[in-house]
C-alpha cells in the first residue's frame, strides 16, 4: 500500500462540510467507532462480509453479511473485543490504492460488497482507505488518529438492512452504536435513552387509549376517541393561527390521473413510492404498475395514483383562473389526507406511516415578495414552537450538483432566505449543497424536553413547477409574469408531530390539549346526583369532562386519574355537596384547593384559552 498523497486528501470530507467543529470531530469519533465495529467483528467472525458503515444521528451503524443471526451475547462480545483493540491504541493511517490493486486486494477476503463499491467509482481515481492493525476498509475519512481515542463506545442494537436499501438484495444485519468524546457525554445519553424508553409514544398511546394500529391496514392509524380530540385540537388550532396569517383553506382530490404526475416530474421521480391504481372501463380494479402491454382494441385502462403530497393540486387550483399580482400572496392551506408506499419494514408507529395529513401550504407570491415572506413562516414556526416550549434551530440546504433552472436563479432565491433568517435573528448555517434539486430550502430542527433534535416543519422555495404547470400572474406593468411558489409545513405531518409531542409531554398534556382535561371523581355512589350537576356545568363550558361514578374508593379513583395523566380531579363528597364547591387535584401534585364550582368553572375555562 502506497503513502496518503495530496490528492487523496481532497476527497476527505472537510470542517467546512459541517455546520461547525463539534460537529465535525463528532463525526469523525463516529466514524471511526463504525470502523473499530467492523474490525473487532473481522477478529471475532473472519467469515463475515462488510458492508457499509457510515455516522448517523446519535450514533454509527456497520451493515453486515453473517451466517446466522448476531444475537445479544454476540453484542457483547464485539464490544468488549472493541475496548481491547482501543486498549491496543492503534495508528489509524490514511492511504490509497489504484482501483486495480484495491478489487484485487478484497476480492482476495471475499469482500465481495467492497468490490462493487470499488467498481462503482470514478475510473481511474485512486481509492481511499484507512488502516488500523491488521484492518484495513474503504473510506474516505475523516477520521482520529488513535484507536485510544475511541473509549466511549456502546453498541445498541442490531436490525436487518438490505444492500443498498433494496429489498431485492442480499439482506444484511445492521449493528448499531454510539460515541461520545467523554464518559460523562456517554452515560447522560444513555439515560436521557433510558427516559426515551418510557416516553415511547407506541406504549403511551395504547396506555392513554390514543391510537392503534391493525395488520389489515398496514401503516395507518386507528385515531380512538381521545386521539382524534387531541388531533382535531391540534388541526384547529393551526388553522385558527393559518385564518389570522391571511391563509385560505382548500380540500383536493385523493386520486389524480397519472398525466398530473408527469406533468408535476413526480411520475419519473417518485413513482416508486406511490399507490398506483389502475381504472379499466370506468371501474377500479387493482393496484398496479404501468402496464407492459397495450390493451386489448376497445378496452379503455388508465392509470391513477393517490396523492403522495398536495402541491400538484395547488398548482391547478392556481391555474384555474386568470391571477393579478393583487392577490399575491396566495396562500393556500390544505390537511388532506396523503398516501405514500413506505416499505412493511421500514414502519414505525406514527413516525413512519403510509397514510397521513400535514399541516400543508403553498404560497404563490412574486420574486420580490420572497425575503418578507419567508421571514413572516420563519416567525411563523418560532411562535408555534416557542407556545409549545421547544427550542428552533434553523439551517440553509443550498444548491445541490444537480439542479433545475440556472445558477442565477438559485442564487437570488438563496440571498433570499439568508437575508429572511438573519432578519428573524436566527444566525446563518449553512447546509452546502443538500437542497432539493427544484430549489434552496429551510430546514428546522426542533428540540424536545429530553434534548432530542427532530425535523418537523419544512420550506421549500420552488422555481421548476411554476414552469412546469405554465402558472402566471398580470403584474403592474399588465404583461404575464411566473409566481415563486414556497412550499411549507410547521408541524410536518400531524402523526410524526403527535408521535413528537406525546413523548415531548411523556403523555402529560398541557391543559388546552389534554383530550380529557377534568375527571369528576365521586366519594362512593351517594353523590352521583352532585356529580352529575358538576359535569353537566364542566360540559357547558366547553371543557372536556368524563367521570368516576363508581364503587372504587376516592383514593383508587384518583390514582386512576394520574394514571391516565388527566391535568385536574374534583372529588366530591358531603361538604362539597352541602356548600356547592369542589376540591381540585392537578396531576403530578399531592396539594389540594377547595374552590366553589363557579370558581372551578371559570379557572378551568380560563386556562383552556390557547392559541399560538
């Protein structure tokens, strides 16, 4: 193996790649953990294949070709195996070979995943790798310089991958792991997992009755009764904030003629991950790819597809009518539902669904109006954030290789939103060339109560579909001009943001969203008739109240009522029968108020105004 010249340095992926140098070295530790993964594996198991091994969020991943399944004392045996190759504090060296040298080289150990990898890069380039002890794997970097600095490793999990992410290829077992710089990073991580664990929205959705899912309709959910409170809420409360914002409602299609989807490039793009339908003499029949072969003469066959997202529509909505600039912006807000053909196994509660609805909008506005129109939605997804106590990080995906339109456009539309996020006092990060291929786009991150980072709302400026459904608007000067159209969500979709908040809350509602926000508790069956009185006044009042009119004892009662995280009890007995009151316990608290029912009444109501 030849030294690491200059030339393999320029493929190394650099500081000025990631948002910042902690990043950065972050990065590399995991990196490198995935490296030092697959070398304890290589000493434990010579047979197995590698695959990749790439960093990810909170951790690093190796995908792994093995006879049998790795099970749980397998994992502990590959990270102990790992802390004595740290122990060993080996060099990690960079190097490179020629393309020749380097199938040769893993085709002699059967790597067979290194040698495509190998054959699907640049001809003639030199290949990189890194080097520690006897392991040597493909790579490009970055990475340390010591195994010794790779203490503060634990393996988490293993699962099963397919090579390439393609169901049709060799499935693979895929380890993950995590790394931090310290112990102290390590162990803090590992609990705020630990609190992860009991806040899983799966298991607190079906303890507070939210949700549920069935194998009959795979990957969508069964909203129960509290949960499509707690949606409807959500839905309403969005659009009252939309209504103020100037926004206009509208309901589209579920189904389109493919000819929309051509017309919109999803066709060639996206295909894959629609529900494709196929119409034969006006019935529908089967779910379906393109048909191979024409059809019979006389037979009619066409092809529909439900809609995986709402701009196409909104593109027709716009081009139905003749516009002026007087109307711009034209924001238009659409909770329709979605449909997209996610893999069986790639499903995951209501983070990963295949039917769902967003808090949609596109906003049609002229090149000009970009900047302020983009500063108000930034303000936008702060307030609503901030009124549900998570913190918002914003970053600009610029100009990808590949790229619709021209260089000046794309230029312009990323001066735009530089000068959008400054002036709504975020600092500038830049995300190089990871914006989407029609336009430059904001991503948010949002922080939740246990420091987890998610990307929830988006926006997008889009140049390309303007053109593409030939959209227009008389300016001032009365000639034609093509509208900008900005495509934007503030919470995503509404499952993945309540799967969000459900462990952000850990089931504990704040009172405005709580699907029960009162439980009327009796003390034994005597005072079933207050009771009664008592819900009926919470009820008029627009609270939502049930009650607990049973045998139980009050004491049993209340534990129930925490149990389902309800924010206030009333219990009622005797003296709160005689004087009209009721005393009030909130959730999470021992402490007791006796308060006249008028006096509940009005602090409940009170404290159920929210908006954002």
């Amino acid at each position: 193996m030849s030294e690491p010249g200059p030339a393999l340095e320029d493929h190394e992926i650099g500081r000025d790649a990631f948002a910042d140098d902690k990043e950065y070295q972050l990065h590399r530790l995991r990196h490198s953990a995935a490296h030092l993964l697959a070398h304890a594996v290589s000493e434990l198991f010579p047979e197995a294949r590698f695959a990749i091994g790439p960093p990810v969020k909170d951790g690093f991943y190796y995908d792994i070709a093995y006879a049998r399944p790795f099970g749980p004392e397998d994992l502990v045996a590959i990270e102990a195996r790992m802390q004595e190759i740290v122990k060993r504090d080996l060099p990690i060296v960079r190097g490179q070979l020629s393309p020749e040298e380097a199938e040769a080289a893993f085709a002699r150990k059967g790597q067979n995943f290194k040698v495509e990898l190998i054959r699907s890069f640049p001809a003639g380039q030199p290949v990189g790798t890194f080097t520690q002890g006897e392991f040597v794997d493909l790579c490009r970097g970055p990475h340390v310089d010591r195994t010794g600095k790779l203490k503060h490793t634990r393996l988490m999990s293993v699962a099963g991958a397919y090579w390439r992410g393609d169901a049709k290829n060799e499935q693979l077992q895929r380890i993950y792991g995590t790394a931090f710089p310290t112990a102290t990073e390590l162990k803090e991580y590992l609990e705020r997992l630990e609190q992860a664990k009991a806040r899983d929205h799966r298991k607190l959705g079906r303890e507070l009755g939210l949700f549920m899912f069935h194998e009959w309709a795979p990957g969508a959910a069964f909203w129960l009764p509290k949960g499509t409170t707690l949606y409807n809420t959500l839905a309403a409360k969005m659009r009252e904030l939309l209504f103020g914002e100037g926004y206009l409602e509208v309901k589209t299609p579920l189904i389109f003629d493919r000819e929309l989807w051509v017309t919109s490039g999803h066709w060639s793009h996206y295909k894959e991950d629609m529900f494709l339908i196929a119409e034969k003499n006006d019935l529908l029949l089967h779910a379906a790819g393109e048909r191979e072969a024409p059809p019979p003469e006389g037979e009619r066959v066409r092809l529909l597809a439900t809609k995986p997202m709402n701009c196409p529509s909104h593109m027709l909505i716009f081009r139905s009518q003749k516009r002026s600039y007087r109307e711009l912006p034209l924001r238009l807000h659409d909770q329709g539902v979605l449909h997209r053909n996610e893999l069986s196994g790639a499903l995951s509660g209501l983070t990963r669904v295949r039917q769902f609805s967003q808090d949609d909008a596109h906003i049609f506005v002229a090149e000009s109006e970009i900047a302020a129109e983009v500063g108000r939605i930034i303000g936008l997804v702060k307030r609503v954030y901030d009124r549900l106590g998570m913190g918002v990080e914003v970053a600009l995906a610029t100009r990808p290789d590949t790229f619709l339109g021209s260089a000046e456009t794309w230029a312009r539309a990323e001066a735009a939103l530089e000068q959008a996020i400054v002036g709504a006092g975020f600092p500038l990060k830049l995300k190089p060339k990871d914006g989407t291929f029609y336009g430059p786009k904001i991503d948010y991150q949002v922080t939740d109560a246990l420091g987890r980072q998610f990307q929830t709302a988006t926006l997008q400026l889009d140049f390309q579909m303007p053109e593409r459904f030939d959209l227009s608007y008389v300016g001032a000067d009365n000639t034609e001009h093509r509208p900008v159209v900005i495509h934007r969500a503030i919470y995503g979709s509404f499952e993945r943001f309540i799967g969000i908040l459900i462990e952000h809350f850990a089931g504990a509602f704040p009172f405005w969203l709580s699907p029960v926000q009162v439980k009327v508790l009796t003390v034994g069956g005597d005072f079933v008739d207050y009771g009664e009185t008592v819900l009926g006044k919470l009820k008029a009042a627009g609270l939502r109240a049930e009650a607990d009119f049973g045998d139980a004892t009050v004491g049993a009662k209340v534990r129930d009522a925490q149990m389902e995280k309800i924010p206030y009890s009333l219990m009622l007995g005797a003296r709160e029968r005689e004087n009209g009151t009721v005393t009030v316990r909130a959730y999470g608290k021992k402490e007791q108020v006796t308060l006249t029912l008028g006096e509940a009444v009005a602090r409940f109501t009170e404290e159920g105004r929210f908006a954002f």
